[in-house]
C-alpha cells in the first residue's frame, strides 16, 4: 500500500478552498479523488454516496462547468443536495433512491448507457448518520435499533432491532459471521436469543452493547469494543443489503459509462474493498464479485485459448500501482479515515 504524498504531481496543483455551509462529515481523501477524476469541462459525474456533499463541493470548485448528479438513499442526504444545488444553480441533480434504483433515476433525467463521465463512490456510514443516536448506526451513543440507510423512507424495510427479534440463532450467527467477520459469531447469537425469550427484547444501541460485552466478558476491554464494532457493522450490512448494492452499483457504473470514464471507490473494510477489487480485476461470475480469490477451481474445465483470454481480460484499467490509504496528516486530522482505502481506475472496454 502506499499513502497520498506519492500520488502524482496533479495533487500539487490543487486548491484547498472553503466551504459557505458547515457541514457534519468530512470527506475522505478529497485531493486524491479529485486527483483521479481529472474534472474537464462540461463534464457530468455522478456520485453515488452524496452524504453531506464534501467530495462533490470540491469537484465542483475545481471545474466550473462540471454538473454533479447527486445520488444517495438517506432523505437527510438530499436536503443537503438541495442546498449544493442552490449554491450552484444548474450544476447540482439531487436523486433520492439506493444504488439499485440507478436505471430509472438516470432514465428520469434523460440519461442512457455510456453517457456519464465519472462515478464516484464513498461506501459505508457518513459521520452526519454516526453522530445522529436516533439513527441508531454508533454504539457510542444510545438510540433506537434503526441502522436504516434510508430513515423512514420505505417503513417495510426492516430495522435493526427487527432483525434481533426475528432471526433464528442460526441466522443471526450467520450475519454476524460473515457480515462482521466476527469469531464469537455463534455466542453472541445464543445470547440474543436467550435474551428475547428470558429477558426482553432489544431495542436501543445500549442495550445491544451492554449485552455484548457481557457475552465477552472474558474478552479484553480494546477486544470487547472491536467486537462491539463488527457486529454493529454486520448488522448495518445486512438492514441495508450494502455488499449487494455495492455489486450491483459497479455493474451499474460500468453500463453508464462512457469509453475511457472514471471510476473512484473508497471503501472502509475488507468486504466492500473485496468487491471493488475483483470488479476492477474482472474476477466475475455472471456479474458478481467471485466468492473465490482465483477465477477456476476445476482442473477439469476446458476452454480454447481465446475463450481464456476472454475471461481474463478486465473492463477495467486502474490508474495506480497500489491500493491508496489516507496521509499521516489526514488521519491525525480524522481518525475515522484510517481504514479507508481508494481505488481508481479507467473504463476501457
């Protein structure tokens, strides 16, 4: 891995501007991303995870004629869309949907395949959905088991509290398992259920935290919170659906682009980066990121030459070397940086 400061020498020429409205999150790695999209004029790029705007207020500073399409599935997210768009009359679409619901909010505006310049993903959590505790996303702060993306939006998807108290053990231990890539999966599981039947219900951040480090009491404090983290990121993965949004974004970004568009991901953990990369790899089945780091598993699986080539060949040509990580400076100025990692690359078929 390599951090910013080797970056190419466009990063040197970009401006650190300010900002009219004060806004909750800070963006991730903002000179990187504009670094990798290059910005030219009368360009339109879409950015897939709006949040509070920070990524796509900078982009359009850099270039004054680039239109944003500003995509996000949280309704407190496009309020601050609205506000871009006024401060940058005719630059700014705010779309309201999650990245599945792409095709009909590019049709809705006039848009069809290979007809979008750039896209931009910022994957995971923002800080303004962290720091709300009736969102119910952070165990730091006590509020309802919600963890939907979407807020009040669509009421038939369920909450997180939903899920506790209708899963099975095995189905729960499944979610955690693979979701937060937790070992005590199958304890913590047990313990939930024990405690919908014995006890009561959960239904607050604090609750759930409290039960957790019980569970692990054994376990060392710094131990008990890292646990307490990926099973509230296991939670959060399923409510939403995130690894099959974030598949399904990529094919979807691939089919919008144009010949040589950019694409920039910024993911937060092993799951969503796993994704991206095989994406960018062409490491696919039927347009889904290979379970398996290899593409064959059979020996006994013949094809011609051609055929293999085929199937080795990538859509996708990346614009670095290595997977890019935050600058010392950045992750002294904000520490929920530090697992972010950032991947470009250039549609080239």
């Amino acid at each position: 891995m390599i951090v910013s400061k080797q970056l190419p020498k466009a990063l040197r020429n970009i401006r650190c501007l300010g900002t009219k409205i004060e806004m909750p999150h800070v963006p991730v790695m903002v000179n990187e991303v504009v670094a990798f999209l290059e910005p030219q004029k009368h360009e339109i790029i879409v950015d897939m995870t709006f949040g509070s705007g920070g990524h796509s207020r900078r982009i359009l500073h850099e270039q004054p004629t680039v239109k944003i399409l500003a995509v996000d599935r949280d309704p407190l997210a496009q309020s601050y869309a609205k506000q871009l768009a006024e401060e940058f009359p005719d630059r700014v679409t705010p779309l309201l949907g999650k990245f599945s619901d792409l095709p009909q909010l590019l049709a809705e505006e006039g848009f069809g395949r290979n007809s979008i310049d750039s896209f931009l993903f910022d994957y995971g959590c923002s800080s303004m959905q962290f720091d709300l505790p009736d969102r119910g996303f952070s165990l730091n702060k006590n509020g309802p088991l919600d963890m939907r993306m979407d807020g009040n939006r669509d009421p038939g998807i369920p909450t997180a509290a939903d899920v506790l108290a209708n899963a099975s053990e095995e189905d729960l231990g499944k979610i955690i398992k693979y979701y937060g890539e937790e070992k005590q999966a199958k304890k913590v599981a047990r313990a939930i259920v024990e405690s919908r039947y014995l006890f009561k219900r959960l239904t607050t951040t604090e609750e759930l935290t409290d039960l957790i480090h019980t569970v692990l009491s054994e376990e060392l404090a710094n131990k008990r919170r890292s646990s307490t983290a990926r099973i509230f990121q296991a939670l959060r993965i399923f409510v939403n659906n995130e690894l099959n949004e974030i598949n399904y974004g990529l094919v979807l970004a691939h089919h919008y682009l144009k010949l040589g568009g950019r694409l920039v991901t910024i993911t937060f953990h092993s799951l969503e980066d796993t994704i991206v990369k095989r994406h960018l790899l062409g490491n696919l089945i039927e347009n889904c990121a290979n379970p398996l780091p290899l593409k064959f598993s059979s020996h006994n699986f013949n094809l011609e030459v051609d055929d293999v080539n085929q199937i080795l060949s990538s859509n996708w040509k990346p614009l670095h070397q290595h997977v890019i990580v935050p600058s010392y400076d950045e992750l002294e100025a904000n520490s929920r940086c530090r697992s972010a990692k950032l991947r470009a690359a250039v549609k080239v078929k």
